[in-house]
C-alpha cells in the first residue's frame, strides 16, 4: 500500500512539503483549518504586492498532482485530534504557522488604539477570523513599533494611495475604512539601528517610490560607521536610507518617519483604560548589537499604535512544544520529545518548525529538509503503522468530522467566485471574507467553475 501522509496547513511550507511527499510517491491529504488554500499567501501578503501572489500558481501544480487531496475547513484540535490523525496516516506533517504575536511588555499596551498588527493584517486581508476587528482610523499619527516586513506593510497600507488600493484584493471592508482614514502621518520605531533593521532591500526601496508619501528620515539616524563591513542586506539598507534622507523635503504629502534607536516603554492615554493619546519611548544605545537603553525619553503623541515585533508559534492539542522559543519541539524536521528523543511519524516544516523567519521561497528548501528526513525514516520502516489507513474511509471519516469540508473543486469554485465579483472592477478578486458565505461560494457546482474558467480564458 501507498504510504499517506496527512500535512497540515495549507500555506506555502505546507504545499512545498506536499509537493515533494508527491513526487516521492506518497499519497497526501493536505488540511486546512480555512476552506481557503494558501496561508498568508492569501491572508499576509499585502494586497498591493500581486507579483508575490503568484506563488499560488506553483502550487495549483502541486494541487493537480495525482494523489493530492485537499480537505478545507478541518481544524486539527476542533474537528480532529492528533491521535485521529496518527490513527489514519503513516505520517502526520504539522505546516500550521505561527499564529500569536509577540507583546511588547508594557504598560498601556491593552489600550484602545493599541493593536498588534497581526490583526491588522489580517483585517485588511480578509481572514474569517478578522472580519470582526475595528480600527478607529480618524487619527492623523499612527506609531508602527518594529523594523521588519510586516511593520513596513502595516506603515504602507496605511498610506497607500486610495486609488492605488482600489485596484487591489484588499477585504472590502478594509478598501471603505482605509479610504476614509484620516492617517496621513505614520512613524515608524525600530529599537535597533538602520544597519540592524530586518527590511529586505525592495520592501525598503519601495517606501521611497509610494505615491504622494515624504519619507522621512534624519540624516545623522543613518549615518553608519564602517557601512562596508555589513552584510548585504544591511549595507543596501542603509544606503537606501541615506539616499532617503538626502531627500528635499514635501510638505504636502504624506508622511512616513523612520526611526531608529527607540524603544516604547508605556502607551499614554487617559487613567488606566482610556484610548490611546502616545508613546512615551526611550533612545537607545548599541552595546555589541543589543540595543541598551539611555535614559533619555520623548513622547510621541498619537492614537493608534500597532505592535509589529514578530510572530510566535501557539501549542497545539498535545504536541511537543518548547515554550521558550514558541515552537513545535523538533530536530531537523523529526518532533520530539522533550528527551529529544523523536516521535515515530511526526514531522514539522515551516515557520512552526523553525521560527517566523526568512520570504515565501525559504520554505521551499525547508520543506525539502523534513521530506528527506521522512524519506529515511521509510526506508528504515520507521513512519507510523495506523490501523486504518484506507483512503477512502478517511475521506468519509473527514467528511463526517467536518460535514463543511472543502475539496480543491470547492475552492475552484470560491476562486472562480471571487475572480469574476473582482473582475467589473479591475480588481484580481473581491474576497469572501465570512465562513458561510466562503462554503456557499464552494458548493457551487464544478460545471459552473468549469464555464467560467472557458470565458475567462
Ligand atoms: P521580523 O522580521 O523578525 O522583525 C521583527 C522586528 O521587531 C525586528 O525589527 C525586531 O528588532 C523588532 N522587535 C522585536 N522585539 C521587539 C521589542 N520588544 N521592541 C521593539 N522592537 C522589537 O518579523 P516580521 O516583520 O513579523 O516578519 C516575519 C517574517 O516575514 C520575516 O522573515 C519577514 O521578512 C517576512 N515577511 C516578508 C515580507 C515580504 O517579503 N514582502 C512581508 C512581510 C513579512 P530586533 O532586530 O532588534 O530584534
């Protein structure tokens, strides 16, 4: 018998993982908590970033590959537990991403106005379980903390040409309020210096070439010492900065502050629970690359901050977890025990496996890694043994655990939905946002997705 796997997640770690189970031979059952595919492709990558999007395509290959299933709307530790699952494959892959984000520690940080950007995200990007979020968008000063990817699209979005917007897959919900922002001034904290940033070179770049937005930078924030001893990265960075700063100012636009060296150690606001009126923050030094703190405070007044400080993993049902550094407990792919001694059939690929880190493309080697352990663990008969590993009982077993349950046809049919709302519009797709209304669209039948596919082309 084929050997099956069950890899659950379906974000790119996950769909990289399928692919090379598949092209191995094995049989694989691809779950997803959403009846939508694709992870943060769909509900991370910032909507007015199309070209990182087309990543799905590869994966749609993966997808047409004979002996992929995809399972939609099953939530592993709601609809299934972890035992089910090892009862059914010879290996279970866990892909599922690193949900929760990191806290800053600070007093204030519950406010209203305080938010951490992973909502925000995926607010704008019309995850289920964003839908719900408000964001009180009539300030003029948002304070964006953090110095990566995701701080920059927050800080982006935020001042994103409203036109520009309109073209994009942004939710619905997002495109009305973020239209009739008032934000027009957005700053942004790194606790490091320039040369420290986590900003990849584009993402960096392009703040520079935003329409009608000054960006902001001090010159002397920027001036590096020894800039051509740094990494790559980090050099480019700074001589983006610098080209930045040397700038003429716009006094009409918007703005986009950057700046370094600061640290936010309360969030102000009215007595103990009212909104948020600033940040009160502290310069820093750099001591052997830590940031330490001076002593020296400013306030930054404003009423909206975002936290965007890095993401970690949340513990799920009774797997392995290190707590420490918010990730399943693994050795190269292979979950453990807290021996380190590995448990037989259970493997882990992504950013659950190795922390929030790297572009879409670093799962692909990732991914790569874990299939070659399970790879050995084949040959050296040392995948699961499950009692029940017929496939199609399994799929009735699903079926039965989560009656909404969507196929890959499913999805067909909510993209093809989707597409054709976005296409009057100029627009790549108008989401569905909510549950029902996604598992409506998926139940439409195959022939209409079919027609419309013929038309499109
Ligand atoms: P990240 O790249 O790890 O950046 C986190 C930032 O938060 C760092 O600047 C870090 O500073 C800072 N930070 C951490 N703790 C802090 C604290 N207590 N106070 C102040 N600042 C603090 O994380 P991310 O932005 O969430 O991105 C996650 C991953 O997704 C990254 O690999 C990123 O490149 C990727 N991503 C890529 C794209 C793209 O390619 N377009 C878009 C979005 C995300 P220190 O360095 O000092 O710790």
């Amino acid at each position: 018998m084929t050997a099956r796997i069950a890899v659950v997640g379906a974000g790119p770690a996950g769909f990289y993982a399928s692919d090379k189970l598949l092209d191995a031979g094995f049989e694989v059952d691809l779950l997803d908590a959403l009846p939508t595919p694709f992870g943060l492709v769909r509900s991370g990558v910032a909507p007015d970033h199309p070209s990182i999007k087309t990543v799905t395509r590869v994966f749609e290959k993966t997808a047409a590959k004979s002996g992929f299933r995809f399972f939609g709307g099953v939530t592993l530790g709601d609809h299934v537990s972890r035992a089910d699952l090892l009862e059914r494959y010879h290996g279970v892959v866990y892909a599922v991403g690193t949900a929760d984000d990191n806290r800053l520690g600070i007093p204030g940080e519950d406010r209203p106005g305080s938010h951490s950007a992973t909502r925000f995200v995926a607010w704008y990007n019309g995850h289920p379980e964003g839908v719900e979020e408000t964001f009180d968008l009539t300030a003029r000063r948002a304070v964006v903390v953090g110095n990566g990817n995701v701080a920059i699209d927050v800080a982006r979005m935020l001042l994103l040409d409203r036109a520009e917007l309109a073209l994009t897959d942004v939710a619905d919900h997002a495109l009305t309020a973020l239209s009739a922002a008032n934000v027009d001034d957005v700053v942004l904290l790194g606790r490091r210096g320039p040369a420290e940033a986590a900003f990849t070179n584009p993402e960096l770049r392009e703040l520079g070439e935003m329409t009608d937005v000054e960006v902001d930078v001090v010159p002397a924030e920027v001036d590096v010492p020894a800039p051509d001893t740094l990494a790559a990265t980090a050099r480019r960075n700074v001589e983006i900065l610098q080209t930045l700063a040397a700038r003429s100012a716009d006094p009409t636009a918007r703005r986009m502050s950057l700046r370094f060296l600061r640290s936010p150690v309360e969030i102000l606001g009215e007595g103990e629970n009212g909104p948020v009126t600033g940040v009160r923050v502290v310069r820093n030094r750099l001591l052997d690359g830590r940031a330490v703190p001076t002593g020296e405070e400013e306030v930054i007044p404003c009423a909206l901050v975002f936290r965007s400080i890095g993401y970690r993993g949340r513990p799920l049902c009774d797997i392995p977890f290190d707590d420490r550094r918010g990730l399943i407990r693994n050795q190269r792919g292979r979950v453990c025990d807290e021996s380190g001694r590995p448990l037989r059939g259970e493997y882990v690929v992504g950013w659950i496996k190795r922390g929030p880190s790297g572009v879409i493309g670093t799962n692909k080697k990732d991914a790569a890694d874990t299939v070659a352990r399970i790879l050995e663990d084949a040959e050296a008969d040392r995948l699961g043994e499950p009692p029940a590993p017929d496939a199609a009982d399994c799929a009735e077993w699903l079926a039965e655990c989560a009656p909404d349950a969507v196929a890959w046809d499913g999805w067909r049919a909510i993209d093809a939905h989707e597409c054709a709302a976005g296409e009057p519009h100029g627009r790549p797709r108008v989401k569905l946002v909510r549950l029902p209304e996604l598992i409506a669209a998926s139940r439409r039948t195959s022939l209409q997705t079919s027609t419309h596919r013929t038309e499109e082309r």
